[in-house]
C-alpha cells in the first residue's frame, strides 16, 4: 500500500508487536518477510502485563529465527522486550520488572 509502518492503520494492542519487529530489523536481523500469529494465556486484569508477555515472546522466537541478535540472556531478551515497549510504536515508559518477571517464570 505504499505506506510506511508507523503510518497504517493499527489496532492499539499490535504497537508493542511492531516495536518489537522494528526493534529486530534495526538491529540487523535478515528478515524479509514475517508473518505471526499470537495467542496468549495471561489473563486481563491479573497485574502481569500482557505487552510484556508480548515482548519477552517475540524476543524469544527472534532470537531462535536470527540468532545474530545475541539475545542469549534473559537480561538481554529483558531489554530487547522493554526496549520494544519503550519504542516509538509501543510508547511505553515502563522499567524492568514485568519483563524480568516473565522471562523468568516457568
């Protein structure tokens, strides 16, 4: 359609998705195309942020799809997450302790 990402028509909840896919390419990864389907099982309203659940998973599958992103601590998949909440797309201003919190839970 000829426009670019930050100008589409995008539901509030996909910002934290696209922070986070801008925040792969930026950082090298050799993607040409994705496409991805999420689901999540974090309740609404449980005081765990679902963005956050978000983040940590998309910084996960990148890390398995371009493992030159060197997400290989959960301190860095931590910040790659906060880092997409925090981007222009999520507009987060949040720190670290939901992100920690879920890269950490079994």
């Amino acid at each position: 359609d000829g426009l670019a990402m930050a100008e589409r028509s995008t539901p509030v909840w996909a910002n934290h998705t696209l922070g986070a896919v801008a925040l792969m390419i930026s950082s090298g990864a050799p993607c040409e195309g994705l496409s991805l389907l999420l689901t999540s099982n974090v309740p609404p309203g449980a005081g765990m942020s679902n963005s956050a659940a978000n983040c940590v998973a998309l910084g996960l599958v990148f890390n398995e799809l371009y493992p030159t992103l060197a997400l290989d601590t959960q301190m860095k998949v931590v910040t790659f997450a906060r880092d997409a909440e925090n981007s222009k797309f999520g507009g987060g201003h949040c720190g670290w302790l939901d992100q920690m919190l879920i890269a950490c839970s079994k």
